[in-house]
C-alpha cells in the first residue's frame, strides 16, 4: 500500500518564502488541543505538544501491516493564536493569549483511533498531561496570506507586520485567527535559522 504524503497532498500549504503569497487552505483534519496564556509561562503549551505527537506517532507505528491504513508522514506542529474578545493578534501581550496548538492528520483518521492511541499512550506512559484534551476536528481556513520568517520566535513581529502591510496592499483585510507552522524543530536548530511560517486567513474590502 502506498505510503501517504502529505505534503504533497497539501503541496504550497507547507513551505512558503520572504514574499507572502496568498493560498487557499482546504478543510482539513487536525489533533488539536486548546489552552491559554503564555506558552512559556507554564507547562500547559509544552504538554499539549507532547500529547500531540504521542497520539500521532502511536497512531502512525501502532497501525497493522495488513490493515488498510496506510502509513503516512507526521507533519509539523502548528498553533493558532489570538486573544479573547479582540480581532487583532498582539505578538506582545502573552498573557492574554489563547491558542490552539494542533497536527494535521490523514483524511482516514478517525476519533476511535484517536481514543485507541490515548489508551496505548497510557497503557505505555502512565498518566499524560493533555492527553484527555486533545480533540479530532475539522477545520477550514479558505483563503490566506502566508509568508515565511526565518529567525527567533521572538522576532516575529516585523514579519507579522510585513504581511499585515502587504494583505492590504492587495485589497484584502484579515480574517480569522493568527496561524503559524513550525518547519524547524527548536531543539536542534540554532534561533536564527529557525523556519516559521506565517499565515493570516484574509477576505476581499468592500
């Protein structure tokens, strides 16, 4: 059975450059988790990540060669950030964010799947935080502005503006919520090599 790629799948969703670019992002099926304020602040964002990827790969390497669920490609983590009660992003104001951090799955993924990885997880791991809420949905952004920063997470400001002033420049406004897909892992690349990319889902003025 042929493996399933999904990036070529979602091919120009998953790799961007300096110029933004605006793309069209499909529904999609996504593990996420939700949470609030910052990420950095407590153990809430990094215990979501690892519930994440412990359900992603349990599923991916716990399927049965004879079964037909092919295997697939684990993608990048990503998170959705924004602030209640408020239609702009402010980079700044941690504190008041909330987030989903969230990994696209398979089309064939289902929620009993997802349940049976849960209780593999556990039978393996014993308790782990967030397991419980994570959630399979769908999840459809449409059309987007994405652009690509490269450098510490700290200085996304300056790329978040770039794209701001260029959605405008093309007669479109923001829509929706602050997105970003992380293409480097933080634990083996030095800060400023590290390869986010920048999305804002947009809709045409007047």
């Amino acid at each position: 059975m042929d493996k399933v790629d999904l990036k070529k799948e979602w091919a120009g969703l998953y790799n961007a450059t300096k110029k933004p670019a605006l793309v069209t992002v499909p529904e999609g099926n996504f593990l996420v988790v939700h949470g609030q304020g910052d990420p950095n602040a407590s153990d809430a964002y990094p215990n979501a990540i690892q519930a994440l990827y412990s359900l992603s790969y349990t599923m991916k390497f716990g399927r049965k060669t004879d079964s037909d669920v092919p295997d697939w490609n684990i993608m990048p983590l990503e998170t959705i950030w924004y602030t209640e009660g408020s239609e702009v992003f402010v980079p700044e104001e941690k504190s008041n964010w909330s987030w989903i951090a969230m990994i696209l799955q398979p089309s064939f993924i289902t929620a009993a799947m997802v349940a049976e990885a849960a209780a593999a997880v556990r039978r393996k791991r014993g308790d782990v935080p967030a397991l419980d809420a994570a959630k399979l949905v769908r999840f459809d952004e449409g059309l987007s502005a994405q652009v690509l920063h490269v450098g510490p997470y700290a200085e996304e400001t300056a790329t978040i503006e770039l794209l701001a002033e260029w959605i405008g420049t093309q007669g479109y406004a923001p829509r929706g919520r602050h997105h970003e897909i992380y293409l480097s892992d933080p634990g083996r690349t030095k800060p400023e090599r590290l390869r986010t990319i920048i999305r804002q889902p947009v809709a045409p003025v007047g």
